[in-house]
C-alpha cells in the first residue's frame, strides 16, 4: 500500500497570497534537515488509483509515481492526486530551501506556470520540512505542489484541481496528513 503523508498547512491560504512588499515567505537558504527514511501515504477517502498513469509532468531525475483519482463521477477526471517519488543521487543536494526553490523553477519551466513567481511557501509534511507551491497550467487547471526531501528520495505531491477545488484541497491535506516515515 502506498501511503501518501503531509500536512497541507497553506492549503486554506489563497492560493497567491503575499506580504505587503509582495515577496515571498520562503527565507533565505537555511538547512533543511531530510528525516531518515522515507514517507509513506495513505490515498484520501474516495480515491482509488488510476492505474498505468503517472503525472505527466516529473524533473529530470530518476522517478516512480502514482495517480489517485476520485470515486464520484460527479467529479471530473482532472481533479486528481499525483505522488511522484524522485531518486536522489549523493551529488543532488536539496539541503536548503534555496535548492528547494531552484527545482520549483525547474518545474515552473517545465509545466510553463503562469502563477505567480512568489506563491512558494514553507511548509510541513508529516512534521518534516518541505516547499510548497502553487501552478496554474491553463484551461482552468490548478495544482497546489509539495516538495518534500527525504533521506534517500525527493517527494513531490501535486493536488490538482479543475472546479473541485474545495473536494481537491481537503484530500490534499488528507493525503498529506496521513504521512508517516519509517
């Protein structure tokens, strides 16, 4: 069983909210301290996995991932659940917050998001540090990002949404809750 864990403590935020100067509350590159082990997830209530689908869009690293989408048929298909699980190698350094906000530019570039540059976050999962940040991919498609370093693995949980935004954040924040590391 894959468990998927992570406390999605802006996800009630607006999704761009800022500062008065309009930065962002992502400080300068302090040590991230990765637990040992790696997390585990539990799918939200009403989901199951999609099957042979994986998020389209991963960094160009060595990854496995998992899909989960709703139950209900009343909710459209893009409103989903991505867990992708990057391999790290001992050259790759996700140490700092800094490093962290490299690889969102990195996967900024790569789904072409057009939210704002500052709505990148600190945030926690499963107690453990972690960035979180928020994509507009166009047709009305949204995703709020978790990044999330491990021991020997880079997590990255995207909740996606497409008028389900309500349903989307409250299985995000049940997903990342449920992490536990071993």
């Amino acid at each position: 069983m894959v468990v998927l864990a992570a406390a999605c403590g802006d996800s009630g935020k607006d999704s761009e909210s800022t500062d008065s100067e309009g930065t962002s509350d992502v400080p300068d590159a302090k040590p991230v301290t990765a637990p040992s082990g790696v997390p585990s997830f539990s799918p939200p209530d009403g989901t199951a996995e999609i099957e042979d689908e994986v998020n389209d869009f991963t960094l160009d690293l060595p990854s496995s991932g998992t899909t989960y989408g709703f139950n209900d048929d009343e909710i459209a298909e893009t409103n989903r659940f991505f867990l992708t699980r990057y391999e790290i190698e001992d050259d790759d350094d996700f140490s700092t917050h800094e490093s962290l906000q490299e690889l969102v530019a990195e996967f900024d570039k790569l789904v072409n998001n057009s939210a704002k540059e500052f709505s990148i976050y600190r945030s926690q999962v499963g107690g453990h540090p972690a960035i979180s940040r928020y994509t507009r991919l166009g047709d009305g498609i949204q995703q709020q990002n978790y990044f999330i370093p491990a021991e020997s693995e880079l997590i990255h949980v995207s909740c996606q949404w497409d008028g389900a935004r309500e349903d989307v954040l409250a299985g995000c924040e049940e997903l990342l809750s449920s992490a536990t590391w071993s």
